[in-house]
C-alpha cells in the first residue's frame, strides 16, 4: 500500500499552521530565537502525530492508508522531530527581553535537555535495525516517556506567548493528545479493544505453522488480505495476515513462519484450546478487479503467501483471470502448497506457478513475464513478500512497463530501517575495504 495523500496533507499542515501567529510575536528582533522556538513546537506536534499513529485506532488507518504504511510515516516523523529538536537546541531560542527565569522554568530547561538526549539516543537505537526486535520494543516505549518530558518544558518554559493565547492552545493541544494517545499505547493488550478466540487447530504446513482460531465471542469481521495483530497466553501482540478469507463459522487462520523467537517458541509451544486475543483487522491490501481485459499477476514470496491465500478464496468466476508466482525456498518450504494447488484446479481463472529457488534461481520481472506469458501493459502486480524482493521487482517491471501505480504490495515490516545498511555498504564498496575486514563486517 501507498501513504494516503490525504495523511501527508493534514500532517505537513498541521506542521506550518502554527507559522500563521509568529509575525505577531513579541520577539524583540531575535528572529533566529523565534525561528528556534518554532522548531521546539514543530517536533512536538510531529511527536504526537507519531504517537497517534501507533494507537492503531481505525481513523489513522482511515487518514494514512493502511497501517504498515502509516508505521513508515511514524518512523519519519520520529526522525523528522529529532532534526526539529537538534535545531532548536543548537539555535539558541532564549528571549533575552522577556527577562529572567523563574525556578519552574529553569526546570523545563532541565526537562527539555532530558528530552533532548532521551530521544536522541532513542532514535539513534530504532534506526539501527540489528538490534533484536523484543530489546528494541522496550526502549522504543520510553520515547513516549521522552515526549512527555518535553511537552512539560514546552508548557512552563518562558516563551513570547501564553500557553492560553491562541498557538499556545494549538500546540497545547497536540501535547495532550501526544501524551494520551501513548498512555493509550501502555495499557495491557487486554483492555484495548480486541476480541477472544481460541486455538481450534494448529498444523505444520511447510515452513510455516497454520492456526485455526474459533471465536469466543463475536466474530471479527474482515476483507481478504487483511491482517490483525493476535497476542496469544496474553504476549506481546504480533502482526499476522489472515491466511483464509472471511466464512460464517467467523473462523480465522494465521500461518505463520519461524522468524524468530516468539514464533519459533509459538511453533514448539502452541496447544489446541490456547487464549488469542486479535485485535484488527487492519491493512488496505485488498484485491481490485482493474476491469475487463485487464491481467492480473499476484507474486508471494515465502509466507508472504498469506494474504493471496484469502484473495484466492474469495475469486469468483467473474473475476479477471490471475496468475500466483509462489516464490519458496525449496518445495517442502511451500506452506499451504496442496491447498492452493487444489484452489487453482477448481478455479479456472486462477494459474498457480511455483518458483523454487534453489533449482530455478532468484524470480525476477523478466524470468516471471516469461512464466505467466503476461503482457505487462496490461498488468496490474501484487506483491507480498521481503523488501529487496519487492525492491528489485518494482524497478525490473518498471523497466517493462509496469508502472509503480500499478505495482501494489504491503510492508511486511512494521520497524523498517532508514537504509544505513544500503548505505554503509556503499561507502564501504567505495573505501575499498579489504576482503577480509568486509567479510567480518558481514558486507
Ligand atoms: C502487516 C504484517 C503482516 C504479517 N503477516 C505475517 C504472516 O501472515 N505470517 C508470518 O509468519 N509473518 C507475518 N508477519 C511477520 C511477523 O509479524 C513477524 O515475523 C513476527 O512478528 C516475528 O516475531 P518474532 O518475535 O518471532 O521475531 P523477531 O526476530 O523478534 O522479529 C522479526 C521481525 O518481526 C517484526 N516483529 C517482531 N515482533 C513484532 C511485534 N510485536 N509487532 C510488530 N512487529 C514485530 C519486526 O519487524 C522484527 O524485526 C507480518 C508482519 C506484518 C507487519
């Protein structure tokens, strides 16, 4: 999915409007100083629309256009507010006219510096990918820790405005909001919205695990391709594609793969009749007919086969005729295999093509138009799978024509890095590191 226009619209004007009341600000001539404040309310409002997002409510969804897609925006704006902060520190944003400071604004002073180093260090943490997900999960919960400290300095901080005239109940504002939407964020899984299913089955297929859920309760209603976030023995909460599409008996399925430890730990420990509660669904991955004459070409790599899996059970015999290039490792690795070779006899508009790796070698645009015999000026791509796959994909059918509107996926990644990898590799292929400095460093 791509950002909603509409998400980047309101955030870049809720970013400027604050601009409209500076001119009218008693700045006594100290523009960089008022410039610098500006940045301080900049990064706060930029903050709390980051922790709004992570609330997961539906209207972000609605706003953003998908929550993996409104997780990458949480992520910028993060970055985005530390740049704001780093310039409101280094350009000094003391009015000298407004005279001395009281012992409560000396100690915004002090929450502000906490805030400063808190989120820097914090930011530094969550843009360096390798560290372990669960590590990182924890520290990530002190930024909105950070940003509370932050908006205190902005509220008792001696300021050429009141916190009561009209920019100071602006910014005043998002500080609320900022700080609700984390309490939000701190409560136990169980008492945010989220409905009781329970382990009805759990069968290996292929690399991944499939598990069957019966509701407790209501069942949750879902289109195809979304995905819900289920924590089960009340962990933490994951992401997961349901793998089936919606039926009457309100019953869901995850497969899900070995990625690391949870899952693997789920695989070993998971029993029939297990507590999981789902909180979802979310996502706008959805299938959309393009109209007649129109091909379609769905290619899941891995486990990212789930949300085709739910497409494909929902085809009718009105739809467009589909080609699935199912990317795996080796054929054992196939998860759901038999089940889908099953759904591909049964509907004639559905060809199944199965890409091994290890015998075929790596799918890309070319070797999977030469499969599926489409014509890529009709072709619209779905895709699911890792993200320099999708990467690589996107330029290779670019180049046949495949333009990147037509080119739909999901990130499959919800702590996506700001490619320092990518970079560091290519500032060491530049540096002409030895080879075996380059092999320690795993580049
Ligand atoms: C929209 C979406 C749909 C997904 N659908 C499926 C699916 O159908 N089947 C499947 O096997 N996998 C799916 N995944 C991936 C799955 O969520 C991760 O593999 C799983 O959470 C890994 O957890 P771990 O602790 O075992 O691994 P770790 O090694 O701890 O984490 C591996 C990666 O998984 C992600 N991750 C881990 N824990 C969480 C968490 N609590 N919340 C968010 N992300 C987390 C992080 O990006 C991390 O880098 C999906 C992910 C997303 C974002």
């Amino acid at each position: 999915m791509r950002l909603n226009p509409l998400g980047l619209v309101l955030t870049f004007a809720a970013l400027v409007v604050p601009i409209i009341w500076l001119p009218a600000l008693n700045h006594g001539g100290d523009t960089l100083a008022l410039f610098s404040q500006y940045m301080g309310m900049a990064a706060l409002i930029a903050m709390a629309i980051s922790q709004l997002i992570a609330t997961r409510f539906k209207v972000v969804e609605m706003i953003f256009g998908g929550l993996d897609q409104g997780y990458v925006l949480h992520k910028w704006l993060g970055i985005l507010a530390m740049v704001f902060i780093l310039l409101h520190d280094t350009i000094d944003a003391d009015m000298r006219h407004l005279g001395g400071q009281n012992w409560l604004e000396e100690l915004a002073e002090t929450l502000g510096e906490l805030s400063l180093y808190g989120l820097l260090i914090l930011v530094v943490i969550t843009i360096a990918t390798f560290i372990p997900y669960h590590l990182w999960r924890w520290t990530h919960r002190l930024m909105g820790g950070f940003f509370v400290a932050g908006a205190a300095h902005y509220l008792f901080i001696l300021k050429p405005f009141k916190n009561g005239d009209p920019l100071g109940l602006y910014v005043s504002a998002f500080c609320l909001l900022g700080c609700l939407a984390f309490s939000y964020r701190l409560l136990p899984a169980r008492l945010r919205p989220s409905r009781r299913y329970e382990v009805a089955e759990a069968t290996p297929t292929g690399n991944a695990l499939a598990i069957t859920l019966t509701p407790k309760g209501r069942a949750l209603r879902y289109r195809p391709g979304q995905f819900v976030f289920a924590s089960f023995a009340s962990a933490e909460p994951h992401p997961f594609t349901i793998s089936k599409a919606p039926s009457d008996d309100g019953q869901l399925r995850l497969s899900v793969a070995k990625l690391g430890d949870f899952t693997h730990r789920l695989h070993g420990n998971l029993r029939v009749g297990d507590a999981v509660r789902i909180e979802g669904p979310f996502g706008h991955f959805e299938r959309r007919s393009r109209g007649k004459g129109q091909q379609e070409l769905w290619i899941a790599a891995g486990v990212g086969i789930t949300p085709f899996l739910a497409w494909a059970q929902a085809l009718t015999d009105q739809d467009d005729p589909v080609h699935l290039v199912y990317c795996v490792k080796s054929k054992p690795a196939a998860a759901h295999l038999a089940e889908l070779e099953a759904l591909a006899a049964q509907k004639p508009n559905l060809t199944l093509h199965l890409h091994v790796s290890s015998s075929d070698g790596r799918a890309d645009a070319d070797s999977i138009l030469a499969k599926t015999g489409q014509d890529p000026a009709k072709l619209t791509v779905a895709f699911c799978g890792p993200k320099p796959m999708r990467k690589a994909l996107i330029s290779g059918f670019g180049k046949r024509g495949v333009s990147a509107r037509r080119f739909k996926f999901e990130e499959f990644e919800i702590r996506t890095g700001i490619g320092l990898q990518r970079l560091a590799n290519l500032l060491f292929e530049r540096v002409a590191l030895p080879e075996r400095i380059k092999t320690r460093l795993d580049l």
